[in-house]
C-alpha cells in the first residue's frame, strides 16, 4: 500500500503533468541564455584548485602578486604557488599536471610543442606574456674596463681560451629559453659561436651568483635580481640589460598544456583575468617597494628586498662605473605588455632554427598559432572590458642594427646571419 499523500499516476494524470510540463516550457523560452532547469549554467572556474608553478626571478611577480592578493581567489580559483628548482622540472610539472599553469620561458612552450632540445612532445599554449625587458648578460670581474657592452671585446679573450685548450664558459638558464636565445644572439653579434668557441652550459637562476663566484663561469644571462646580485656580492658585473639588446622585448609567459586548456576554457580565463588585475598592481610604481617585500621571502625569490626593488625602478647600476636611468625597466602591463603577439613566437623560432635547435625549415605560421593563442587572451579581457592594444606585427629592429620583419621570409631570416649553426 502506498501512503496516502503518494498516488499512483494513471494515465489521465500522466497527461495532464505533461501538459503542465509542456506549458511550462512554453512559458519560460524567453529565459536569457544559460538557464538550465531552475538556476542559471555555472560560470565558475572547472578546475577550481590550480597550483602554479615559479621560479625564482623577479617576472614570477604576476602569479604571486595574484596568489597573495586574492585575486586568483576573487575569480574562483583556490590557488597554490610551488617554486621549481629548475625549468626542465617546471615543463616536467607541467606536463604531467602536478602543476596546472605556470610561469615560463617564451621558447619553453614553442619547444614542448615541437619536442625540440630533449623535450618530451606536448603541446602547450601562451595565452599570457607577463613582462618585458629585465633581464642581464653578465661578465666576472677581470673583464671590467675591458669589455662593456660590445661583445666584440671579448672575442680576444675566447681565442687565447681556445689555443690553450680550456675555452671560457657562459652560462644560460635553459637550452630554447629566452636567457639562451639572448646569450647566443650577443655573443654571435661578437663574431663568437657559442656552439664552436665556448663552452655553454645551463645554471638554474638562482644558482647564478654562486657558480660565478667559485670561478666555474665567465659570463651568464640571467633575470634579474641574479644580474644585481652579482653586483652587490662584487662577484661579478653588467655588460648589458636585456633592453639594450632589444627594446621591450618580451620576455616570462603564464602557460598552460593544449589539453588543460581545451578542458578547462572557463578557468584559464579567470586566471587571465586576476593576472590582469595584479599587473596593473605591478605597474603602480608605488606598490613597488611592497612587491619586493612580498616575492623576496624565501619561499618565492629568497633575495633581499632591496637588491630586488632598485632594477625595478629603472635605477640601473652597471657595476663597472655605468649608471642610468633606464625607462625600460621591468614591466607587466604598460605598453599591450600582455598580448600574446604572433611575431613573438614567430622571432623565437627563427632563432631555434638559427642555432640548430630545429632541422630544417620549421613550420612557422602554424606552429605560431598552434601556440600564440591570441583568441584567449582576447575573449577574457572582453569578458572584463579591458580594452587592449590588438595585435602588433611591426619590425623590430635589435641592438646589432639587423631587423626582424614578422611579415617576411623568416627562413631567410634565419639564415642570414654570419654566425649561426643552421642544420639542413
């Protein structure tokens, strides 16, 4: 027996909740898009526990400005930020999804897709450039009123190495990364090839300074604060910034793997968005000083806060008796900072191609859009009403007076450089 208050449905009944049914639906088809039922489809974040992955420089201040401000928070994502101890770990991490969206080197992603330089083939995207400029090539001390900026005055210096069998050392952060890629363009603008006159090794960043220091290097690129750190430890001096090199480049991106993202569409905007939000923080140069206090503890960048903070100013201190104002400092927002440019990836590959990283010609436009995902950066400002500066396909024109036309033949390009290591 059923209790009273349940009744079985005859048909008669059964018709009639259907009718009601179906006058209800009549009803409400004029409801907004993403109704569902009786409430609204959910906008939150799918993933709504993301670990990010850091290394410790100074550019990793998007990700923890966002994390410690609540800003990851406010869009709906519960944020954790892990430092790795290098970056083939922090790819590894990133592959494998222990960490979910991370700061990384611009050629990192372009390499993972390719599988170039022993990394395992994974497709990965850059919906996110976090800064510009900032970084340093750095000389040891015995070269200080030597050799300045020019890389050509240190080219005496690699011969003698080379007739005595022990050729000098310089050190970058990883093999198809940006400190790899500036390092090798400087000493090439030197009539110096870093695959045949010198030995080139890879230093995690924060292991930079002490390497110098026990003579096991002559010269290293490096983002900052290492480059300042050098200075103040008196191991070690500026040739030249980043920026003096290339103007507002582009330098650390927030990644993601190709398959997180297709997954996850809703919660890598919403990362967009609160790294939007602590950029622009970043750019206040008044909440400079705080950012230092804030990505100097240990458990980010474990550097004095005041060794972080001057760079960051423009207040630039060469070390060999150069200063200057630099208006090109670091920056994370200013200037369509953010914009995942096209011509960027398109530059950087030139490059892998220039140094032998990729085997014959490399399929530039689609491994460029495969990779610069301009259709994400721009949906999740829209969505909050930031009107960016688009995109940029201008020539860019570096410090050794040769230009880079995105709209030309980028294989020529590659090519036509006097030192090179071009295979195929």
């Amino acid at each position: 027996m059923l209790p009273p208050e349940i009744k079985p449905l005859n048909r008669r009944s059964f018709l009639k909740r259907g009718a009601i049914a179906a006058g209800a639906t009549a009803l409400f088809t004029g409801l907004p898009k993403g109704w569902v039922g009786s409430v609204y489809a959910s906008d939150a974040p799918e993933a709504p526990k993301m670990n990010f992955g850091m290394i410790a420089l100074t550019d990793c201040s998007p990700i923890v400005i966002a994390h410690e401000k609540g800003l990851f928070k406010k869009y709906g994502v519960e944020s954790t930020v892990t430092k790795g101890a290098n970056w083939a770990a922090i790819r590894d991490n990133l592959s494998t999804g222990s960490i979910q969206a991370t700061h990384m080197l611009i050629g990192m992603p372009i390499a993972s897709t390719m599988g170039l330089a022993g990394s395992p083939k994974k497709p990965m995207i850059i919906p996110w450039l976090m800064n510009r400029n900032g970084q340093a090539i750095s000389l040891k001390n015995e070269w200080k009123g030597k050799v300045g900026a020019d890389p050509k005055a240190i080219k005496p210096f690699v011969e003698q190495a080379k007739k005595l069998g022990e050729p000098l050392t310089f050190a970058m952060t990883f093999p198809p990364g940006t400190h790899a890629m500036w390092m090798r363009y400087y000493l090439g603008a030197g009539g110096i090839n870093p695959d045949k006159d010198i030995s080139l090794i890879t230093v995690p960043p924060a292991q930079m300074v002490a390497n110098m220091k026990i003579g096991k290097m002559d010269g290293f690129c490096v983002g900052e604060p290492w480059n300042a750190r050098a200075i103040a430890d008196n191991i070690g001096y500026t040739s030249v910034s980043t920026q003096d090199m290339w103007k507002d480049h582009p330098e650390k991106v927030c990644a993601f793997t190709e398959e997180f993202a297709e997954k996850n569409p809703k919660t890598v905007k919403a990362v967009l968005k609160a790294l939007h939000e602590s950029s622009v923080w970043l750019d206040d140069m008044g909440n400079r000083p705080e950012q230092c206090d804030i990505v100097s503890k240990a458990t980010y960048i474990n550097c004095d806060a005041k060794t972080i903070l001057g760079r960051l100013q423009g207040h630039y201190d060469y070390g060999d008796s150069r200063k200057k104002e630099d208006e090109f400092y670091m920056h994370f927002s200013k200037r369509n900072c953010n914009y995942p440019q096209p011509k960027y990836a398109k530059w950087f590959l030139t490059q892998h191609r220039r140094w032998g990283l990729i085997s014959g010609k490399p399929d530039y436009e689609g491994i460029t859009k495969k990779v610069m995902r301009t259709d994400i950066y721009e949906e999740a400002m829209k969505e909050i009403g930031y009107a960016h500066g688009g995109l940029n396909n201008d020539k860019e024109t570096l410090f050794d007076g040769v230009t880079f036309d995105p709209a030309g033949d980028l294989e020529a390009y590659a090519k036509s450089f006097a030192v090179h290591s071009v295979k195929g």
